[in-house]
C-alpha cells in the first residue's frame, strides 16, 4: 500500500514441514476427525462460517494490508465468500455416499468413499482466503488432515484462519500452517512421501515444478489450476455494448487484473471495435486507483514490486509487436511508495504478439479486431491456456456455438464473472487439470474403494 513492511514471518525448513505433515497423518490416523461421524464434521465447518462471517472486516483489512486488493472488493471476495464455501460443503458432506453396483444376485458390490489421508495445499498471494476456503473446505469436510502453504506475501489472513478453525472445535493437528517460500517450504511439501494429494492454484512453471516432484516422490495426486489468458468476445450484435463495456472493464482491472480468470484478451467485432474501444477506455479512465482501505478507491494495489515491475515489462513489447497503448501503460501514484498501475489497453494486438500469449496478471487489456464468427473462436483458442472466457452476443443459437467451441472450463454469456459455489472451476489444456468449488471438488479429496462380497 505505501512500501512499508507490515511484518514478519517464519520460513518453514524442511523438518518443519516434516512435523506438520506427521501431525496431519498422526490426526488423521487416528480417527478423530476422518471418523467422526458427518454430523460432527458438519457443525464444527458450520461455526468456522460464523466465525468467519463476525471477523470479517478484520479479516478483510488483514488480506488488504498484506495483498493490496480494494476493500469493498475483497470483504466479498475474501471473507464473504469463504464463509459461504465452508458453509456450502457443511450442508454437502453427508450428503456424499457410495454406491451398490448392479451385480450378479450372489455378490454383493459397495464402492465405498475413502478420505485420501493428508492434503497438501498451495495457495497463491491474489485471494488467500477465498482460495484457501476453496482447498480447505472440502478436503475437511471429507474427513482428510491438511498441511496448507500460503504465498510468502499474503500469509496472514490464512493464519487468522487456522486460529479460528481451532476455536471453532477443529481437532489438534487436522490443520497445519507452514509459511514460507516456494522454493523451501512449497518445495519441501510438494517432494514429501506422506502428502497423498497435492492441490495448488499459481502459476504454470510452479505446476511443472509441482508434477516433478511428484514423479521423484510418491506419485501423489496433483491438482493445479495455473491461470489463464482468456478471451472476451464481443459480437456486433451485444444486447447491451455500454453494460459490456462496464462489465468488461471489471473482468480485467479488479483487484489490479490479478484475477485468475481475468477477461485480458478482449476480442472485439470489427463493426464495433473503435465504438467499443473508446467506451472501454472511458470506463478504464474513470476509475479511482489508490489506497485499496480507502472506501472510494475501485482499484488497489499491485501485490509487489516484483509483480509489478513484471507488469510494466510487457509494454516493451507492445511498439515492437505492432500494437498501440490506448490507455495506461505505466506506474502511478510512486509518491505513495506503493505499487500502482494505471489500468492499461493496448489494441491493435495480432494473435501472435506476447500480449496475446502470454499472461501478466495485472491491469493489462489486449484488444483484437476480428470479422466473422469463425475467426472469434479461432482467436480464443489460439493460445496454450484455456480456463475461462466470455462472449456477448443477443444471438442465441450463436452464443450455444461459442460455448460449446471455446476450448475453456468457463463460458460466461452476456456477463463477466460471479459464478458461485454450485458450478465448477477448472481449466484444460495448460490452464490446469482438476476443479474447485461445487460437488465435483470433493472428487479431488476421496479415494473410491470397492468391496466385492460373495453372498
């Protein structure tokens, strides 16, 4: 916020994370919460979500000053929605059974749902605790102990977390904290021979790191949701170009554009484009950047330096490559000493440029131009990362095409984000393999386990 440091925290060594993951397994063995009966496990997620829900402007305020995300957005992002994902697996977790295979009369067929034992999580630093939530909340809710491992930069929140899962009854050991650095203590986590399933949000060179160590280890399962460069198309024939300008501009520049599934390619129909183009620059201009407590400001932080300085770099490609900054493109507010960027559109970007490629994870829009229907999903998928996009169109015959060719794990139509607990998050293709939130996230945090019986 203003570059000062805010605290300190301590780098798990490897025997740390040693003894947190043998106090996960030593829990877990010993049944107090893998067998404690689904109605106990229910009420001890269900106080977690009150409790969540009475601290959350403390914990808003903690995430802010540790990651920089904008209040208003991140008490509905962070505590808000953490509370509602603890209380969505709370109401779903004894409603998970096996099954009765249709067998021969003689033989009896069970497959019954294991917990896995000990999940190790990785947790990036853009919303520890509505991300957190999403790992936390259905590997508990299935009976499984968990080693979680924040982003070195936004760790506190997360701790409050832990605190407060042990006021709330979670028994000793079933949680386990390590913070720290990826190459350390991530490292440490992700090559140990007593973690059985791995799941991480972050970056795809720290998911290839993560699927290495899994192969030199135990051969644990991997679950990885690694961001996405995901388009925004926007046909000639939008019901609404003023509401998709607005909501577009949200899709990319919330919380500084270090959003997962951040709309940051917009692909925009030639009939409309330099109509569309000036209404998202006016959109993008009128915003308020600055102090994310602030409750005026729409826009915070860059999470660091680092971060940003990675941001800024792209814009050396942009007079090389051919395009045009439209807005934005450089560092504000540096006499607040925090990190600031001005929200960025760049058009004028073919499908071959590094803006088009690769993902910044800041407030950096591309804009392409394109003509008919076929080159829009031509351009969509025309990049390795596939995890969410958007289309707007009144067309409804087209917008079932464009949802069923989109190669991603989310079609937004005629909006831009919000989707909720009862749907699923993933991606394909270098976007990531495996889902959060919804039932198809406890699939992650069980083993299927037959019992085949002669009658």
């Amino acid at each position: 916020m203003d570059g000062s440091y805010l605290t300190t925290l301590s780098g798990a060594s490897v025997g740390d994370v040693d003894r947190a993951v043998a106090s996960a397994r030593a829990t877990f063995d010993d049944g107090r919460w893998s067998r404690m009966a689904p109605a106990g496990r229910k009420k001890i997620l269900h106080k977690i979500a009150d409790r969540i829900e009475a601290e959350a402007v403390a914990l808003a305020v903690l995430g802010v000053r540790d990651n920089g995300t904008e209040f208003n957005m991140a008490l509905k992002a962070e505590p808000g929605s953490a509370a509602g994902t603890f209380r969505y697996y709370a109401e779903a977790l004894d409603k998970v059974g096996g099954e009765i295979a249709p067998t021969a009369p003689d033989v009896l067929g069970l497959v019954h749902k294991a917990p896995v034992g000990v999940v190790g999580a990785i947790v990036p630093w853009n919303f520890p605790l509505m991300i957190g939530a999403w790992k936390l909340a259905p590997a508990l809710a299935m009976g499984n102990s968990v080693v979680l491992k924040p982003a070195e930069t936004a760790s506190l929140s997360l701790l409050r977390l832990a605190q407060i899962c042990a006021d709330c009854g979670l028994p000793d050991g079933v949680l386990n904290v390590v913070t720290g650095s990826g190459a350390e203590t991530g490292a440490a986590l992700s090559m140990h021979m007593d973690v059985d399933v791995l799941t991480f949000t972050g970056s795809g060179g720290t998911g290839r790191r993560l699927l290495e160590a899994s192969a030199r280890s135990n051969l644990k399962r991997c679950y990885l949701e690694l961001g996405g460069k995901s388009p925004n198309i926007v046909f000639a024939d939008a019901p609404d170009l003023a509401k998709a300008a607005k909501v577009s501009a949200a899709g990319i520049f919330r919380n500084s554009g270090q959003v997962c599934v951040a709309g940051s390619r917009l692909l925009v129909q030639s009939d409309i484009h330099d109509e569309f183009v000036a209404m998202l620059q006016a959109e993008a201009q009128a915003l308020r950047v600055g102090d994310p407590l602030d409750l005026n400001t729409q826009i915070g932080a860059v999470n660091s330096e680092d971060q940003l300085a990675r941001n800024l770099s792209f814009m050396d490609t942009v007079g090389p490559e051919g395009g045009r900054i439209v807005t934005g493109g450089t560092r504000i507010l540096a006499g607040t000493g925090g990190t600031y960027m001005a929200p960025t559109i760049v058009a004028d970007v073919t499908r071959d440029a590094t803006l088009f490629q690769q993902e910044v994870f800041g407030p950096v829009l591309s804009v392409t131009k394109f003509d008919t229907e076929e080159e829009a999903l031509s351009l969509a998928n025309a990049t390795d990362f596939g995890l969410a996009a958007g289309v707007w169109t009144a067309n409804l015959g087209r917008a079932h095409r464009m949802v069923a060719g989109i190669r991603t794990g989310v079609v937004h139509v005629n909006t831009y984000g919000g989707a909720d607990n009862t749907v699923p998050l993933g991606g394909v293709g270098q976007s990531g393999n495996g889902h959060d939130k919804s039932l198809h996230a406890l699939d992650k945090y069980v083993d299927l386990k037959t019992a085949w019986i002669q009658l």
